[in-house]
C-alpha cells in the first residue's frame, strides 16, 4: 500500500539535478542485497523491472498520529502490499501489475531468517514469503510465479509514505460514492478530497468498505498512485532543483532498495523521464482465476489464472503495452463493484436444458467469478431471473443486476458473500458490465490519467 512511494523516487528523479545532488541523496538510502546467492534466474527481458515492497513499519510515527491514524497493535513484519513496477526500454511508459497479498504461493527452499531453520518448499500466502525469508525470500517467489527478472528492489513503510505525500503538499481524490471504514477511520463524502498523508495512509489501507476486500483495496491503491504522479508532474516539483532535493530526500530517507539503484541510475532514469505523466502510466492486477482458493494449514487464498497471468507477464517481458488502443468496442455500463470481484453461483430455474450453462458463460465472459459449475434449482418453473444476496453485499448484487435487466434482488441474510442467480424463463442476455475504476480490456488494464482526478 506504500507502492506510491517507491515509484515516486523514480518519478521524482526526473527533476534534471545534478550528479552531487544525486550523490548526495543517494548515500541516504538504507541499502540491503535481495539478489544474494540467487540461481537459476529468469532471463532478463527489454526494459527494466522493480518489485515494490510496502511494510507496515511505524517505529517513527508519533503516539499521537498512531492513535490519530488508528495505526495501533503490533507490526506484522510483512508485506501488505507487492507491486511489480515495468519501465519500458523508452523509458516512455510504466506498467504497473498488482500482486494480491494473499496470492497462493509456492516459496523455494530456504532458511527462516528469524529462527535460522533450514525450510522446504511448501505452499503459502505471498505475504508471508517476506516474513519468512525477508527481501531475498519475496525475490525469489515472485520471480518464480511471473517469470519476469527482477532488476531493482524497492522497500517503503509507513512513514516514508506519510512523509512523501506530505512534502508533496498533499494529494487529491475523487469518489462517487461514500468511503468508510471504521477500522481504519476512513471516512470521505462523494467528491473531491485533499488528502495528507495520514488521511492518504487510511485510504489506502481501508479494506472494509466492502465485501471487495483487499481486490478493492488494490483498486484504491492504483487511483492513489495515479494521483500521486499527478501532484508530483503537474506541482512544478521536478524543475525546481531545491523542491526536488527536499522532497526526493524525505522520501529516500526510509526506503530500502538493492545495492545496484544507485547514482548512474537514478540519472539515467531522470533524463530519460522528464516528459512522463499520469497518462504514461498503467495499471492492472493480476488475473483471477478463484478468490477464495482453500489450502490446508492457510486458508482461504487467490489463485491466479494461469492462462492470463502468463500472457500478461509475457507482455512485460516483451516489453509490450498492457493497454493498447482498442477502437470500436461497444462501451459497457460502469457498476459500482468490480465484476471480478463478484462470486456467482448459477441456478437453472426451467426445464431448458444448457440455460444454466449458457447464463454462467455469459456472466464469467463480462468478467463475473462465476463457480463454472451451474446448478438445476428447485423449483424448474421460475419465470423472472432472480438474484438472491446477503444484505452485506448489497453493492455487490446492484453490480450484478445490472448485467441482468430485469432480475428480482431478494436478500438472503446469512447467505454469505457468494450471490445466487437462478434464471427463470425470462432470462434473455447478459449485459456488460465494467467497475468505475477498471478498464474493460483484456487485463482490466487502465491509465493514470483516467482514474486520476480530472
């Protein structure tokens, strides 16, 4: 949830300063080596890739932000959030790719960096690669699942991403609907916040909006680094060398990066980013294939599509837009709830055969998680389609009803976070259906400039 601030030390570096300045900044960042003794590594692609690490650390945030923040409790010592960051070989765009914290996960064999322990391969939660085996342990997975080679590593906490926006002034997000979160304290009306970095942690920590979770919480997350660009390119903060220094200090002061992100190519990345804006950014998270994956011993996980997690990390490698142009596509409706996000269970309620098959294809192709498995109900004479809810997923179930005109919502208290669609004999199409926040491409891929504030 601190990506943002890690990106920015490389969108701030545009600011054409000089090699001494550079230097100078440089020797405040906390380095560490997450390449050690690594074997066996994916072979390098076009252009270049950092892995983003965001850590719950808070030792330098006063009591009073703590309580202010609702940043109490002990720190886990794990990774709340994991971006893989592309920088074309142009230096003329930025992928950015989402990976779930609670992704299945297969870590390597390796020592537990807390006990010393020599541990075999076994399944986890990506979080707990970090917990397990620190930077060096998160390398190793996250090369092994996407098969892209990771160049730089990246590290911030808490308090650089507070410190960041701050010396930024602020940053600016937009709603349509009300935010709120009594875990966090997150609390914004529909419309147009300035948000400081207190403000700006809640919002991206919130994961109790809804039923969304944590696939909504890296939605928000997305939006927040596409305004954090923003502020950064339009502030006049890269073309004024003593705005620059105090900013790009404040933010490298509590970062930890690899050995190799140095003088050279912080310049480097500098002038060849100077033109960069939200609009040369993208972002996506990493196909779905079952959001609630049970493993023994873990629990419930985020099982990655195989098919389209390959292809989208093939098109990093190939140094390939996420979003390419996509001229002529019949526009979809905008929903409150992403459909990906959305569990389906269908329902035949007549007597023709494959309309439960037909009514799941339907929605699983406008990008609902339906359970592939469609079901005949009782009774088989059901006239109107009908949508059967749990009152917490009350959004969830407009969305989905809106990609079937015409069905009855009935709540179902207890029933749980899965919603049930039985068709009945006036089932006639699906209509498409996108989430505000996402693109209706291939990846759910979006750009900066198009979730950022107008």
């Amino acid at each position: 949830m601190r990506m943002a601030t890690g990106l920015s030390v490389l969108v701030l570096a545009a600011g054409g300063v000089g090699h001494a300045v550079v230097t100078n900044l440089e020797n405040g960042i906390d380095r560490i080596d997450p390449f050690k003794d690594m074997k066996n590594r994916p072979r390098a692609g076009n252009g270049m890739n950092l892995l983003l690490v965001g850590t719950d650390g808070r030792d330098r945030i006063s009591p009073e932000e703590k309580k202010q923040y609702r940043l109490g409790g002990a720190p886990c010592h794990c990774t709340d959030t994991i971006m893989l960051v592309h920088l074309s070989a142009d230096r003329e765009r930025a992928s950015v790719v989402s990976l779930p914290r609670d992704s299945y996960a297969e870590i390597p064999e390796h020592l537990d960096r807390t006990t010393g322990e020599q541990h075999a391969a076994h399944p986890v939660k990506l979080n707990a690669a970090y917990a397990e085996g620190g930077p060096n342990l998160t390398v190793r997975t996250v090369e092994h699942m996407t098969g892209v080679k990771v160049d730089h590593y990246l590290e911030v906490d808490f308090t650089s991403f507070m410190k960041t926006v701050d010396t930024l002034g602020g940053v600016k997000i937009c709603t349509t609907r009300p935010l709120k979160d009594s875990y966090t304290g997150l609390d914004l009306a529909p419309g147009t916040h300035e948000l400081n970095g207190g403000q700006a942690l809640q919002y991206v920590r919130s994961r109790h909006i809804d039923g969304a979770a944590d696939l909504g919480r890296m939605q928000r997350q997305q939006k927040f680094l596409a305004s954090l660009i923003e502020r950064a390119t339009s502030s006049g903060v890269l073309l004024n060398p003593v705005r620059f220094q105090d900013v790009a200090s404040t933010v490298l002061s509590s970062v930890r990066a690899d050995k190799g992100f140095g003088t050279e190519q912080m310049l480097e990345l500098g002038q060849a980013m100077r033109g960069f804006s939200p609009a040369s950014s993208e972002f996506t998270s990493v196909p779905m294939g079952n959001v609630s994956y049970p493993v023994n011993g873990i629990g419930s996980t985020v099982k990655w599509d195989e098919a389209k997690s390959e292809k989208l990390f093939r098109a990093l490698r190939e140094d390939k837009p996420l979003a390419p142009a996509r001229a002529g596509r019949p526009k979809a409706e905008t929903v409150d709830v992403d459909p990906r996000q959305i569990r389906v269970q269908v329902y035949n309620g007549t007597p023709k055969d494959g309309l439960g098959r037909t009514v799941d294809d339907a929605l699983r192709a406008t990008g609902f998680d339906t359970t592939r498995a469609p079901l005949n109900g009782e009774p088989r004479n059901v006239e109107h389609t009908l949508i059967s809810y749990d009152p917490r997923w009350d959004r969830s179930a407009k969305s989905l009803a809106a990609a079937l005109p015409g069905a009855e919502l009935r709540a179902v208290p207890g029933q749980g976070a899965t919603m049930r669609v039985t068709a009945g004999a006036d089932f006639g199409a699906v209509r498409k259906v996108r989430a505000e926040e996402t693109d209706d491409g291939e990846f759910g891929t979006v750009t900066g400039d198009q979730v950022a504030c107008p």
